[in-house]
C-alpha cells in the first residue's frame, strides 16, 4: 500500500539543501553567474513580457539525436527539452519536486512503486491524449532501447512494469526499492513522446519527424546544421514553476550547429544570431564588454574528468590510475585554460550535487608520490623520461569530443603534467557520434567527459558494473553502495552509501576529476526570461524577445 502522499510535493532532504546551499555561494562567487538568466538582457526590465519573435540560439554541437530518449549531451538537452512535457519538475533553487504532468504522485513504502495521478488536459502535437496509456507506452519504451538510453536506461534499472490504473493514473513498479526514480521523472530523458512517436525506430526517431506533448514542435532538423522549432499554440499544461502555464511566448526557435566558439561569439555580437551556448573561457571578458549578458550556472553531476577503461591493458593498473590522480595540476588547468566561472573539481561529484563529500585531499596534486607509486608498481623510466614495465611503454589513448572548446587545450596540458611523472597521454579527438562508438567499443585507456544531475544516483549511471558499463568496472564494493544508496528510502542512509561510493571511485582511480563544469551562455539585451533548470539545461517556454 502507498505510504507517502505527495499531494503537497516534499522539500528536498536535508542533504540536498545543504549542497544548494554551498551553490548559491559559489554561484555568487562567479563574476556572473546566476541562478536563472531571468530577464537577462534587460539592464533593470521595465517593458512587460511579450509574445511573438523567433529566438536563433548557436549551439556548440549537433544534437546527433533529437530524440529525448536518446540523447545524451546538454546541446541536445536544449533542443530536445522543449518538445516533451514530464511527469514531474524540479525547482532549482530548492531540489523540491513539483507537479507537471502529475498533479500528484504516491511513493510506496519501499519506493519500489509509485502512483502518479496526471493532469486530464494534456495531448500531443497530433492530437492524441497524454493519459495513462500513454505514459505506460513511454517507460515501456524507454526500457526496451536499453543502452541506446544512456540515461533512461539507468533511471528505470529493475523496471517491471507500468500498470494503467485507470484513464489518469498509473503505477510504475519496480523490482526493488528506487530511490532516484520521483526525480528522474522531472528530466527530457524521461519525457513523453506521443505513442504513434513511438512506433517508430529508434533511428527513425533520431532523425525526426517525432511529436511530444511540449510548448514547441519540431519541424525540421538538418544534422550538423540547424533544428527548428515552432510554438504549439494550444498548449495549456506547463510546469508550476513557469510563469505561465500556458503558449511559450516565442513563435519558434532556431538552433544553429556552429562548432568553432570564435564565430558564435561573433554571431551573437554582430545581430546574426540571438543568443549562443557553450561560450569559451577567453570569450567571456570580450562578449561582456560588447554590451551582451554573460550567465552561467554550475553543473550538478559528474565533474569533467579521465575515465579509466578498467579492461585495457594499462590503464587496469590501480597504480597508474592513482598516479594519475596525483600528477594531474587542477588548479593549473583552471587557472591556465579556463576563468573564474570554473572551480577544480575536489570529488567524483561536483559541489552542487545531492549528498556530495568534500575529498579534495584524496586529489592533491604531488607529483613525487605519483613516481613513487610507479616505481612501487614496476614501472621504470626509460631513457625518453617515459616509464616501461614488461617491456611495454606506460602511453594511455584518450579519447575526447568536440562539444567543449576548451576540452583538448585542457589535455594538452595535463599531457604535460603527467609526463613529469613519466606518464604518456596520446589525444584522440572525436565527433560526438564517434566519441560515443569508441566508448562502446572500448577502444581508448582513458575518456574525457562529464554527466549532468542533481540526484546522486548519477554515480551509478557512470561506474555501476549493471549498467552499461563503459569503464569495465568490477568491484563488489563500489557495486553494494551504488545499489544501496539507489535503494535506500532514509535520507541519511541514502548519504552515507553516496559518500562512501566517491570515496571509493577515487581511491581506486576509475574517475581522474579535474574541474567542475559550469554552463555559461551569453545573450543579446532582447532576449529575456531564458532560465536553466536543476540540471544547468534551458529552458525556453518563459522566454520572449523585446
């Protein structure tokens, strides 16, 4: 039987509070960082919002992918977060969880079940009604692409089955207790795609055309080059932490795919585009000066760091990957390539997250314990400064994408920290597309990345050995407080499971952490009310144009 009614949604646990806490500070502490890019371009905002007007925002990367479901970096976040409704929503500012889709929702007493009873007002594009059958077609979906749902997959681990109560209710029941999963009802990854939507491939829905039940419809997506939205105007059943529940006020969007950081700070400063994504660390202070609004938010969720591949024939080495920890220089790599809007990164979960623990003294930068460990280890110096054990050469391939600018000046240099150490890294930079296929593959040592969310079970995503798995982890300890923080309903339980599994992904080396990852944008003065989320994507149903 249900035993936490939620009509009156819950706070966050203290937990969550005290990390948002430490947020706001760090987000004051930024030269411009806000907690929403609330009437951003306004310089004090006198006019009243308005309708109307297209909003041409430049992304940094393709989508790849515009369905929800599927996709997997914050660019395709952005687009695909306007055209899916969720269940629920999360209030950045406090963690709450608060209703969308679901006017209410009943958590078992083990949160192995969970009852959501939905608005009976919502459709899809075409018409259909988002109802309970609906919303079962979804998870059913979700679960069936299996790793193809990078994140879905994760969100809904041990899923058995959604059971339609009636019209508007539905209970989604799991093979054991999920802690995680009344949040993860609040992200695109789990939003809902009408069920004709569905019925489509997996490669089909990529590519579009696909049809959700948001406040924007796609019309067109031409990959590596633009995706249009257009404004459903009969929309009527937004968040309750939107200003209106109602339209979006823009008329459409237009996503430009320009990958070089130089020419979509250009863009923006010479009329050509609205607003850009992914601003780069040296063109803050240039667009700030050009009479242009810079804002930022920190991400919660995985910092941006080395992910060891556990199965390749160095970097299985627990030495080589603790030396890595402590030949890496994080507060160079901030200090050198990025600005004051990033911060080193002190744990395998970044400041802002749900049950973060402090273990910056786990990540010290010495570079004579790091040779130390290595020569404990059996790897020698060889005569170019590189370390040889067994006659094999201590060189890691990394791989990288291209959706961050600052990604590969970042690893150059770090190659030259961890040479000091003897360490040789070789840099692979990839497409998105193919950064994704090598990681499935296997074939690098080490992979640069990051992963956006506020609830800690983002941990288990990343290194749980029941998952996808890309590092290859086998570790039975990691593996028991991943599953019992995921399943732990006491929130200091939960915690205590969380602070133990960051613990142990550090000191066996499978993350090397290196900075914090902060979404920084920057807008023209008409663009108004563009806010981020709990997890640092936008959101644009508030936003208008003057």
């Amino acid at each position: 039987m249900p035993a936490t009614r939620t009509q009156t949604p819950p706070r966050a646990p203290a937990e969550r509070r005290r990390p948002a806490a430490l947020a706001t500070a760090l987000l004051l502490a930024l030269p411009f960082a806000l907690t929403a890019c609330t009437a951003a371009g306004s310089g004090g905002d006198a006019a009243a919002p308005r309708s109307g007007g297209r909003l041409t925002f430049a992304l940094s990367s393709d989508p790849t992918c515009v369905d929800p479901h599927q996709a997997a970096t914050n660019d395709a976040m952005y687009v695909t977060r306007g055209l899916v409704d969720s269940l629920t929503d999360q209030d950045p500012k406090t963690g709450r969880i608060v209703p969308w889709i679901a006017s209410s929702w009943e958590v078992g007493k083990d949160a192995s079940r969970f009852t959501f009873r939905l608005r009976t007002d919502a459709t899809f594009g075409d018409g259909t009604p988002l109802d309970a059958k609906a919303v079962k077609a979804n998870f059913d979906a979700v679960h069936a692409l299996g790793a193809r749902s990078i994140l879905g997959s994760g969100f809904l681990q041990g899923y058995r089955q959604t059971r339609v109560v009636d019209a508007h209710t539905v209970e989604v029941a799991f093979d054991g207790p999920n802690a995680q999963f009344l949040q993860a009802t609040s992200t695109p990854s789990l939003g809902l795609l009408s069920p004709a939507s569905l019925r489509r491939t997996p490669e089909e829905r990529c590519t579009g055309p696909l049809v959700g039940s948001g406040p924007f419809t796609l019309k067109t997506y031409t990959p590596d080059t633009s995706v249009e939205l257009e404004r459903r105007g009969d929309y009527a059943w937004g968040s309750s932490l939107w200003k209106s529940p109602g339209a979006a006020r823009l008329d459409g969007i237009t996503f430009r795919i320009v990958p070089e950081s130089g020419v979509r700070s250009g863009s923006l400063t010479s009329g050509q585009v609205d607003a850009v994504a992914g601003v780069a660390p040296q063109d803050e202070a240039l667009l700030k000066g050009q009479k242009v609004s810079v804002v930022g938010r920190a991400n919660p969720g995985v910092p941006v760091a080395l992910s060891a591949n556990t199965a390749s024939p160095v970097a299985k080495d627990p030495a080589v990957r603790r030396a890595l920890q402590a030949a890496v220089d994080r507060d160079e790599v901030v200090d050198t390539v990025l600005s004051p809007s990033y911060r080193p990164a002190t744990s395998s979960l970044a400041a802002t997250t749900d049950g973060y623990r402090d273990h910056r003294a786990l990540l010290a930068h010495d570079v004579a314990r790091a040779k130390s460990l290595l020569e404990e280890a059996g790897w020698r110096a060889g005569d170019d400064g590189i370390r040889v054990k067994d006659g094999r050469r201590l060189e890691l391939k990394v791989i990288l994408g291209t959706n961050f600018g600052p990604n590969q000046s970042a690893l150059e240099l770090i190659q030259q920290q961890v040479k000091k150490a003897g360490i040789q890294l070789t840099l692979s930079v990839l497409s998105i597309a193919d950064y994704q296929k090598a990681r499935g593959a296997g074939d690098y040592d080490l992979a640069w990345g990051n992963g956006t969310r506020t609830d800690p079970d983002i941990l288990r995503t990343a290194f749980s050995s029941k998952l996808l798995n890309l590092s290859r982890i086998s570790d039975t300890t990691l593996q028991r407080d991943l599953d019992a923080q995921a399943a732990a309903t006491d929130p200091a339980r939960r915690a205590a499971h969380v602070a133990a599994a960051q613990r142990r992904i550090l000191e066996q080396g499978y993350q090397i952490p290196v900075f914090e990852m902060t979404s920084v944008i920057a807008l023209s003065r008409d663009v108004h009310d563009l806010t981020f989320d709990s997890s640092s994507r936008l959101q644009f149903h508030d936003t208008w144009l003057s």
